[in-house]
C-alpha cells in the first residue's frame, strides 16, 4: 500500500470545511485536535494552524506540512479500521514550534482515540 496524499483525499471544499466545523465533534490530544464528521464520500483531511500562534506565514507552513506528513505515514490506522466515509480537520493548538516525533507521536494517539471513539 502507498502512503500518499492525493488530491482526492485533500479537504477543500468551503461548504465541507463549514459544515465540518458547525456540526462536527472533536477529539483533542493537546495540542492537537481532530474535528470529524461523517459523510457519504470518501475519506477526506485537512490541516490548519492558527494565525494567531504563529504570526509568520513561514512558520504555519512548516507545521501544516509536518501535519500532512503525519498524517500520511499514519493514515494506515484508519485505513485498517475502514474509516472511510469521514471529513476530518487536523488543527494544531499551541504557540511553539513541535519537531516532527512529538507532532507524530500525537497523531497516532488521536488516530486511536478517534477509532475507539468511533467504535462505542
């Protein structure tokens, strides 16, 4: 299996991202937190990073691509689990710069605790 990020798999859509936000849940794993809402498409992911923790377009860059990467080499876990029929919004929360283990390392727990959410 390829670990990719396709187009296809990219959360773009204004209406999707709105809808996600007003009707969504979330689970956090500070500083990270993961809104979802189940829709009848595929398995669809974004990313974001506040303006207001980060000033400098640079630095919310460098986070979102640590965040798709993350989630790239961890979108196993929920391809095992069929989670399949979900838009999700990965959106980092805190004010420093995290290195790529520890932004890791959360998305794996927030991976799990989504799946056992999930499976209640």
């Amino acid at each position: 299996m390829k670990l990719t990020y396709n187009k296809h798999e990219k959360l773009k859509s204004k209406k999707a991202i709105e809808q996600l936000f007003s009707e969504g849940k979330s689970i956090s794993a500070y500083p990270l937190r993961l809104v979802y809402l189940e829709n009848s498409k595929t398995l669809k992911v974004g990313v974001s990073v506040s303006k207001r923790n980060f000033k400098k377009a640079v630095h919310r860059i460098r986070v979102k691509r640590l965040l798709r990467e993350a989630y790239r080499l961890n979108k196993q876990q929920l391809i095992e689990k069929e989670i399949n029929t979900y838009s999700i919004m990965l959106l980092y929360m805190h004010k420093e710069m995290p290195n790529f283990e520890t932004l890791d390392a959360l998305t794996k727990k927030v991976f799990k605790k989504f799946i056992t959410q999930l499976e209640q």
